[in-house]
C-alpha cells in the first residue's frame, strides 16, 4: 500500500485546508484518504509533511502548437505541422514542471494536438492529460481561419462540430468574435449568430463535450451566452467603437445559465494600463454577480509560456477579489466540474493521484502555489525541486 503524508492538504474543492492527512493510493489513483496519525506501518510512505498539498492544476485555456514568442502568427504560419508536434511536445513538459497536469487546448492545427493527447496517454512522451478542440470553428476569414475550419451558417457550423468530433476532439472551441493575433478580423463585433452559435452548443451536447467561445466584444459575449455555451473565453467587454461596455445584463444571465468565464489575465498584463484595469474592474463585478471562473492563461500566445498558471491565480486574487481557496478551486475542482472532468480536479478517492507539493501555504499566500517541491501524475512522481524526472 502506498500513501502519500501531507501536512496540509488542500483538496480542491474548495474546503479549508485539513492538517497532516493521508492519501492512500491504488495504482493511478488515490482509494482513499484519513488522518496522518493512523496509517498502517508496512505502508509505503511518501512523507510531505513539511509540505502544503494542492490537486494538479487545469490550464482550461492553452495553445499548445503556439510558440509563446513575439512572433507567435509568423511562427504557426511558417511552421508545418511537424515542428507544431514537437513544440507541442516541449510546451507539454513545460506545464508539468510546473504543476500543470491537465489542460484543455483550445486551437491546434491539423490534428497535431490530438496525436499529443494520445501519444501521453499511451506513455509515447511526458505531459499533461489534454482536452483537445482541435481546429476552433470560425468564419470565413475570422479569427484563426489558419488553424483550418471555416464554416458559415448553422449547418456548416454543425458539420465543422462534427468533423472536429469525428477526428478526435473531446471539447470544441468557436471564435463568436474575431481576434487580436488574426489581422483583418474585428473584435469588437460578433462573428456568429446566435442560432449559428446555438448549432454548435447542441452538438457540443450530442458528443457530452463542453464547448468554448473565443469573445472579446460585448456583442459576441451576449450571443454566446444567449447560445448557452460551456465557458466564454477573454470575455473584454469591448464595445463597437473600442471603449469596454460591460453589460451587467448578459452577465447575470452568464450568472444564472452556469456560463464561466475563462479570463486569461496573464496575457493581458501586457496590455495599456487603462484598458487593462477597466477589463480587470469588469471581472470583478462579474464576479460579484455570480458569474463562474475557470482559470486558464491562453498559454502558446506571445510571451505566455506554458508555465504561468500560478501568474493566473496570483492576478485572480490580487485584481478580481479572490480569496486564494477560491483561485486555486477554479484551477482544480472547480475548473474540472465546469469542464466535465470527473477524474481530475480534486484529491478525493477515484480520482487520478495527480498533485503538487509546495513550501508555504498557498491557502494564505497564492504565490507560494508556484514554490514547488514536487510534482504528481497518476501516483508517480514527475518532477522534484524543478526538475522533470520524465
Ligand atoms: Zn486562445
């Protein structure tokens, strides 16, 4: 019987921490867990004592064929789909050194993201558990039309779905406005319709696999939350002509459906102050009017390398009003229950024994998630004082 000893244990469902518990593992996964006091003595004891432990952490937003340089278009452009595999192969590595152990790719190209996803799961190469979208869903020209799946209209909406389903996707990804990386798209204004968006949801429901909508524009936030999608991913409240025109409507709306927002704040700490902090303030009263959050860093655009989670969490509660509890649940069982992952997410029994030992307690100091001492995957032991020992 293996056990790992942890003197404080943050479970990730959102409870207070629990002092010296005991995790019981059974092969990948954790049987069980008790009081440190009565493990049995033959156990094999993994001792963390001096540790504080919290669940693997979910990146619910990353590109994982993205080259997180200044150059990040020019790169994918230039690049084919063999160069994407292997860096997708070192971005993967990267997430793990740092407590990453699931993410959800939410744009790849060619089906490079789902021969990772695969090749990890058969033990071929180290890295994450990934929920893949494959190529995002947009409209001629739109936002990433170079990831490859332009559709126009409801039912090229639901046959690019189903070609995304059919190739291997287990969650997809839609652009409801245009995007920052892809020049000659707006966005401020919608791409879809609702019932172009809502072709979409439905058969993101027939395949049981959640479904993301790319928006930066207040536009595509209301019709994606009219659609009724899984998670909104930016959501910058950008009206028409620029300024932030945050609708307290359409978010109490996101409030009552269960839409989350996926914020990634790490990429825009590089936007203009003003801007930034106005976007930052819209968080906060989305927040305060119940709007669910997932945290995810849109990791693979310019200098966001796949090992900012933590930057996420530390943003969260520094300029969102999050306790630390509450920043790390939406990186681990919260993000796992929006993101239907039964498996992850949570140090409870059956659940994959994917965990992270930090110095500190990040329950008190949210950096102190980034102080790792080490981490695990499916009850092996990956990385110890930051080095990868896969
Ligand atoms: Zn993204």
């Amino acid at each position: 019987m293996r056990v790992v000893r942890a003197g404080k244990l943050i479970d990730g469902t959102g409870e207070d921490v629990q002092l010296d518990r005991a995790l019981y593992l059974e092969n990948e996964r954790i049987a069980d867990v008790g009081p440190g006091a009565q493990i049995p003595e033959n156990a094999e004891v993994l001792d963390l004592r001096e540790y504080s432990i919290y669940p693997g952490l979910i990146d619910a937003h990353v590109h994982l064929v993205f080259s997180c340089s200044t150059n990040a278009l020019a790169d994918v452009l230039a690049d084919d789909d063999q160069i994407l595999l292997l860096r997708s192969v070192a971005g993967g590595r990267q997430a793990l050194r740092a407590g990453v152990t699931t993410v959800r790719d939410l744009g790849g190209r060619g089906g490079v993201t789902f021969r990772l996803r695969d090749a990890i799961a058969r033990g071929i190469v180290a890295g994450p558990r990934i929920q893949a979208a494959g190529s995002p869903i947009t409209i001629t020209g739109g936002h990433c039309h170079f990831l490859g799946m332009e559709a126009d209209g409801e039912q090229a909406v639901r046959g690019a779905a189903r070609t995304q389903l059919k190739a291997g996707a287990n969650c997809l990804k839609i652009m409801a406005t245009g995007g920052r990386m892809t020049p000659g798209t707006n966005i401020t204004v919608a791409q879809y319709t609702v019932a172009e968006l809502a072709g979409a949801v439905e058969e993101a429901a027939r395949a049981h696999v959640p479904l993301a909508a790319h928006a930066l524009g207040t536009s595509g936030i209301r019709n994606a939350t009219a659609a009724g999608v899984t998670t909104i991913e930016h959501c910058n409240w950008l009206g028409p002509d620029g300024s932030i025109q945050f609708d307290a409507d359409v978010a109490r709306q996101m409030a009552a459906k269960g839409v989350a927002v996926v914020a990634t704040l790490t990429p825009l700490q590089r936007a203009a102050p003003a801007i930034r902090d106005e976007i930052l303030g819209c968080m906060r009263r989305m927040r305060e009017l119940g709007v669910p959050f997932v945290a995810g860093t849109d990791a693979g655009v310019s200098v966001t390398p796949f090992d900012r989670l933590h930057r996420e969490l530390e943003i969260m509660v520094d300029n969102v009003g999050f306790t630390p509890l509450d920043a790390i649940r939406a990186a681990t069982g919260g993000s796992a229950r929006v993101l239907g992952l039964s498996s992850v997410g949570t140090l409870e029994p059956g659940r994959f024994a994917d965990l992270v030992a930090v110095d500190g307690d990040p329950s008190v100091h949210i950096q102190d998630t980034s102080a790792i001492r080490l981490v695990m995957k499916s009850g092996e032991t990956i990385a110890e004082n930051g080095v990868l020992l896969v």
